[in-house]
C-alpha cells in the first residue's frame, strides 16, 4: 500500500525512526541512514531543478516517526513530495515541524514490521542546467556534425549518485554528480546537418572596415533550419552558444567561430553569426550621382552604386546585400528625416527578383547576389530617388 502526500518542508538528507512497540513511544537515532537507492534529477522545470530520491527505510509494528533534515540546501518548501509504500498495510497519519530545527517528521502507522519504500520529491536551488553546441563541418562546409552538450553545475554541499537526469531536450543520462562538480556530458549528436553558407554586407550592418576606402565588413553567416529533411530533428533546441570548427578530409578540426542561438522552435530557420569572414571582399561606391528638378524645390536623384567583389575561395557563394535607404540619403548629404521613394533603373543589374522579402523591406531592402568562384566581378544597383526636397 502506498501513501502520498504533499508537505510544505523542504528535503531532508538524515533519517531517524522511532517505533511505538506496545503503546510505548521512544526515538532511535540511526547509526546508519539508510542509503539512496535511486536519485532523479529534472532539469527544466523553470523554478529549479526537481529531485526525487528513493530509500528503503526499517519500520516496525506500530508509529514510526521517519525524520528527516536538511542543512545548507536552499529548497521550496511548498514543493516536497512524501511517498511510502509497504509490505501491509501503511498510514502517513502526521506531520510535524520541530522548533528550530531544519528537519520533518512523518508519522506513519504499520500494521506489521518490515521494511518500506520512501520516496522524496522536491524542487532545488542551485542545481543548474545549461547547454551548449559543438558543431564540425565537412570539408566543403555544406553539412555539420552538431553535438548538443549538457552542463550542470552543482553548488550545494550535497552529493547525489548514482543518478539520472532528465532534460527536455535529449534522453535520460545516467550518471554521478558529486558537490560543488560542474559536469559536462554529451546530450545528443545529430549527424549530416544540411548548412547554406551566407555572406552579409551592408553599410549600416555591419558596416565598414575602412570606410574610406568604401571596404564593407563581410560577415560569415551559417544559415539552417530547424526541420527533420535538413537534418535537425525538428523538435524545439535550448539557447546556447554554438562553437563551430572546419573538418578536414583527414580528420584535423579548426576553429572557425562560435555564435549564440535562441531557443530553437521545431522548423524555425537558425542563422549563426561566425564573424568577420576573410575570403571574400566587398568594396561599394557611389559611381554616378545626378540631380534633377521636378518642380520647384522638388527634386529627383539619379544614383549608381557599385560593388567590387572578390571571392578568394574556389566555390560559388551568395551574399546577402542590405542597403539602408534612409542611410544612404544621409550619405548624399540629404537629411529629409525618413526613407525615400525610390524605383529601379531598367539598366540596373539588380532588380526586383533580387530582392528577398523575407529579409528586408522597402526601407531596406536586401538582394541575394550569386557569386563565382575564385575571382572579381562587378555589380550595379542603379536607382531613382524621387520627391526630394
């Protein structure tokens, strides 16, 4: 028979019984608490790491007081779970607190002596999760080994082993975790990740290297998704930093740059910011500049930009190009306190199909731009800024 009940005491790390053998009631302090038998560990539960411990504990015909306490445990009292199960037929008939004491005592009636299973669950402080991710790519970096790890840091004065932890994210791991450890363990791995290498110019982000000189900063960006056909596995992944390396084709990593990911919901795109690319330069300038009359103080402006790009790796690449508009009048000298009106040139050699939606705006639009392998080209983006003032 197995008795429940919810208390408003936190856990306990000793144990005393007392029996009651003809009416009589005396307390026994043990020479030996009985051992864990088992330990859980929750992590994610949000208000602390949720513990449920099991011990088999001597009880004799009659009232037994089970106590328990507790020192140097930062615990939520209104969180304790009292579960005990027996041979006969059992009863949790009390609960007392002790006056000074960081301790509870349950009073459980048994019809016959033996032996019972105690088990305890209750929320605990300072038992931590986090994650992180170690991801390699294959040598051309169009897929990634991605390794989710757990960490869990323990700064209580207590020890808790064997155990197994529960996470949300992966499958129970058995394990040890001794006071004040910070464990790190493997969580999942998840093989063959499907990645789309992006770069991203722009002169408001990320801006310039030497703006002088019109040298944008390139950035590196990992794009992927979070569904089962690119490899994920489409249920949700925890917020972490990702640490991504460059396999080799005999083994050797290098390490290429490390970004943060929000919480990841199942299908939701994931973009990891490597920084500052090296193999691929972006310089822009303002090729052609003319100014029109429309009507009296309204005017019109005839702009061309150009692109210089110089790709020094030997595969195709796409950039993504944002062009703040609001950003470029302020570069002409033009302060009108909002973003233009603008259209596109027929001659230009971007236009409307380059644009992604998705990314930019009118305010800012952004362009994919393909480019070649291992050399230079040049691209134009000419447009008509119009009802200037």
């Amino acid at each position: 028979m197995a008795i429940r009940g919810k208390m408003l005491a936190p856990l306990c790390i000793g144990l005393t019984l007392c029996g009651v053998v003809q009416e009589v009631q005396a307390r026994v302090k043990l020479i030996t608490q009985p051992v864990r038998e088992r330990v859980e560990l929750r992590l994610d539960g949000g208000q602390g790491t949720f513990v449920e411990e099991e011990r088999w504990v001597p009880l004799q015909a009659g009232v037994n007081s089970v106590d328990f306490s507790w020192h140097g445990l930062s615990l939520d009292p209104a969180s304790l779970i009292f579960t005990i199960d027996g041979s006969g037929p059992i009863a949790l008939l009390s609960t007392d607190y002790p006056p000074n004491e960081s301790a509870v005592t349950w009073q459980v009636a048994a019809n016959e002596a033996g032996t019972a299973r105690v088990r305890i669950g209750y929320l605990l402080a300072h038992v931590t999760p986090s994650y992180y991710y170690r991801a390699v790519t294959n040598p051309e970096e169009t897929r990634l080994d991605l390794g989710l790890m757990l960490e869990v840091e323990n700064l209580t004065a207590e020890s808790f082993g064997p155990l197994t932890l529960h996470s949300f994210y992966g499958p129970p791991l058995d394990s040890h975790l001794e006071r004040e450890e910070n464990k790190r363990l493997l969580l999942r791995q998840i093989h063959d990740v499907a990645i789309e290498r992006r770069y991203r110019v722009g002169s408001a982000s990320p801006g310039y290297l030497d703006q002088p000189q019109g040298k944008l900063k390139v950035a590196l960006d990992f794009v992927m998704a979070n569904r089962p056909e690119q490899g994920l596995g489409g249920v949700a992944l925890p917020q972490g930093k990702v640490r991504v390396y460059h396999g080799d084709a005999k083994g050797g990593e290098a390490f290429l740059g490390e970004a943060f990911t929000p919480r990841l919901a199942a299908d939701a795109p994931l973009r990891l910011d490597l920084g500052v690319a090296r193999d691929l330069e972006v310089v822009r300038r303002v090729e052609r500049r003319e100014r029109r009359r429309i009507a009296g103080d309204l005017y019109a402006i005839d702009l061309t930009l150009l692109y210089e790009i110089e790709n020094f790796r030997d595969s195709d690449a796409t950039i993504e190009l944002h062009e703040s508009m609001a950003l470029l009048l302020n570069e002409l000298g033009v302060y009108a306190g909002r973003a233009p009106e603008w259209r596109f040139d027929a001659d230009s050699d971007l236009q409307r199909a380059q644009l992604d939606p998705e990314l930019g705006d009118n305010d800012e639009p952004v362009f994919l731009i393909p480019v070649h392998g291992r050399g230079k080209q040049q691209v134009r983006l000419r447009l008509t800024l119009n009802n200037l003032w």
